[in-house]
C-alpha cells in the first residue's frame, strides 16, 4: 500500500479526501494535517510515499512547503486544489510536483489519477482546461470581449504589455486598451487582484 499523507485547512474537504483515498486498498493514509507547518513535521518524520495537499493553506502554502523541501524529500507531491492558473500549475511543475487535480473530480477519477501518478506519469491540467474553469467565467460575468479576456489571461500569466504585443503581433498601445477596459469591467486596478475575482467566481 502506498503511505500516503493529506493536507488541507478545510475539514470537511481533508475528511473527504481521507476517505476517497482510502477506499482504495492500494493507499493507506498514515497522518493528515490541516496547515502547511504541521505538513512539513509529518513529512520529516515520516516515509510517505504519496502527500496531497491544497495549495492555500495557513502558515505555510503548498508551494511554501516544496520550497523549503528543495527536492530532499523523495515523496511524490500533489495538489488537489480548487487554485488552477497558469503560473501556480507551471510553479508547481518547477518546484517537482507531479500533478495538479481539481478538487471537483470524483472519487473514480481522483484515484484513476493517483494510479496513473504512481506509474510514473505526471497529470496537470491543459491550458483549455484553465481556460474553462478560470477566464471563461469572468468573461462571461463581466461581459469581457475575446480579446479582453486573453490580454487577461497574458497578464495572470505575468506578462509584461510589450510582451503581450508581441506574442500576439499588435502594438502595445492596442494591449494597453484591451488591459484599460478589462480593467474597467472587472472594477480593478492591478493584475495582481485578479485572484480576489477568481475566488468569487
């Protein structure tokens, strides 16, 4: 049986993760914690082979916690997390993570990946995929046109403007416009609050 360790702040989601993992004779959930701090503890002295983990988390986040395992721990790590954006799916990938789940899978699913995980392969979501489940939405809400909405995408992205025109061959006069009225729109003034809108979705 694969060891296996499980984090998150909510109770009722850490609970029902522990028994979705758990109906599968091949995991066996040896600790749970309900904060990145009491994660790391479990990990150093435990021999997991498997840790789950949200990505927000009080004290420390999942990304807080591989940054400070530095790849010293063999475990593999992964988020089942409601948090899917670009740059968090390609920090994870950077920090050694190998998989990125939606919380909203079922139990079929969740363990058809774990499975797949502990062959070997690695699962994140596609850009279609956070396409649907982040931008969609907002632009749907907040009656974003197309271009809009990807000069959004570009700046969660951490795109600078003279990166956006060029990547998508207009002037950066025409970015600054689609960004001025996006920005109208979502009632914002920094890219950097767009996680706040995300979260309302």
């Amino acid at each position: 049986m694969v060891k296996t360790i499980i984090a998150d702040d909510h109770p009722t989601v850490l609970k029902g993760l522990v028994l979705m993992v758990s109906s599968s004779e091949k995991y066996k959930v040896i600790g749970t914690a309900n904060n990145g701090q009491e994660l790391l503890e479990l990990i150093n002295k435990s021999d997991a082979e498997l840790i789950i983990m949200d990505y927000k988390m009080p004290l420390l986040n999942g990304v807080d916690v591989l940054l400070i395992l530095n790849e010293r721990y063999k475990a593999k790590f992964v988020f089942v997390t409601s948090h899917l954006d670009e740059w968090f799916v390609a920090r994870a990938k950077e920090l050694g993570a190998v998989g990125v789940i939606s919380k909203e899978v079922d139990e079929d699913l969740l363990l058809s990946m774990l499975d797949k995980i502990m062959n070997g392969e690695k699962i994140f979501p596609s850009e279609a995929e956070i396409y649907e489940k982040l931008y969609a939405p907002l632009k749907h809400k907040y009656k974003l046109t197309e271009r809009e909405t990807n000069t959004i995408k570009d700046l969660n992205k951490g795109l600078e403007v003279n990166e956006i025109a060029k990547k998508n061959n207009v002037s950066p006069d025409t970015v600054k416009s689609h960004k001025k009225n996006a920005f109208e729109k979502l009632g914002i003034k920094k890219a950097t609050m767009l996680a706040q809108l995300f979260n309302r979705i």
